[in-house]
C-alpha cells in the first residue's frame, strides 16, 4: 500500500535547525509509542460517551433504544449531549437530591475533559525540538504557537487518558446507583 510507511507529524524546529528539522524522523517505537497513547485518549473519550448515553438512555425509558440513541448522537458536540442528559438529570423525578449532588460533581469534571479531549482533537502533533540543544521529541501543540505551555507530550496523553478512563467509572458508577435507587423503589 503506497504511503504505508509514512509517518504522520508536522516537523518543527528553531530557524538554525529548519533544514534538519524537515528530514529528521523520529524512531519507529517512539513513534508508535505517542499514537498508541494519542489513539487509547480517542478511545477512552468514547467510554465517556457510552455510559453518558446509559444514564440518558435509562432515565426517558424509552422502549425504543435506537429513536433514543438516534437523538442522542443526533447532537452536534460533546457540550450538547452533556447538557440533553444535564436536563434530563436535573429534571427527573427518579433522580434524588443527593444523586444530582453527585451528578453535578460529575458534570463539571465531563466540562473540564471535554475542554482537554478538544485540545487533542483540534491541535497538531508535531516533531521538534523545544530548544536548540534539546532532544526532539513528538508532542501535540496549537499551531499557531507550538511551543506554547499547552504542548502535550506521550506521558501527557498517559495521564489524559487515566483522567478520562476515571470520569467513564464515575458516570458508570452514578447509573448503576441509579439502576439500584429504580429497584428498591
């Protein structure tokens, strides 16, 4: 397959270093290293997803899964679907005050990653140095400025994808309590 081989990254480097920047390679295992961590954040981000359309799912009651999971996914963003289930939530009878305490908990942390899952998604993943004498290296950056503090580097993605794999838990652990609140009543 033509292309097979062809790593994907934007080549960066101080003006001194440009025409080494624009041949230099990164190694094939840092390489898969820094995707493998990049893919397993999208696929975490997914888990998210999931079980906020569980609690959405099993707060209508909806007979029909597919028209209810149709009009979920029907929502343009994460900020959309997050504020459907928010309402959802906030306004069923089947929900106590303590639970929505805790989903308001979980609310704002979904914010926050979703702030981080759009900086993985909408920024470039690049391949330079920080500075002239250091080590080149893979790292995620605005490209408008690349260097700025927000680069985020294969222990960064680590860590964004723990955090997201946390939050997952968290709305899974708040549908199953629901699922217990529903049979006890």
């Amino acid at each position: 397959m033509p292309g097979e081989d062809q790593m994907r990254f934007m080549p960066i480097g101080s003006t001194s270093d440009r025409n080494a920047s624009m041949e230099a390679l990164p190694e094939r295992s840092e390489y898969e290293k820094f995707y493998t961590a990049y893919g397993e954040c999208f696929s975490t981000w997914s888990e998210v997803e999931t079980k906020l359309l569980a609690i959405f799912v099993f707060l209508l009651q909806s007979p029909d899964y597919d028209a209810t999971s149709s009009a979920f996914y029907s929502t343009m963003g994460f900020r959309a679907k997050l504020d459907m289930v928010d309402a959802v939530v906030t306004n069923s009878k089947r929900v106590g005050i303590e639970d929505r305490n805790i989903w308001e908990k979980i609310r704002q942390t979904a914010l926050k990653s979703s702030q981080r899952r759009n900086q993985l998604a909408h920024n470039m993943v690049f391949y330079g140095r920080q500075s002239e004498n250091g080590q080149r290296k893979m790292f995620i950056g605005h490209p408008r400025t690349p260097y700025a503090t927000s680069r985020l580097h294969t222990h960064d993605l680590k860590q964004i994808q723990e955090s997201f794999s946390s939050l997952a838990k968290e709305m899974f652990s708040f549908w199953q309590q629901l699922l217990s609140n529903a049979q006890k009543a």
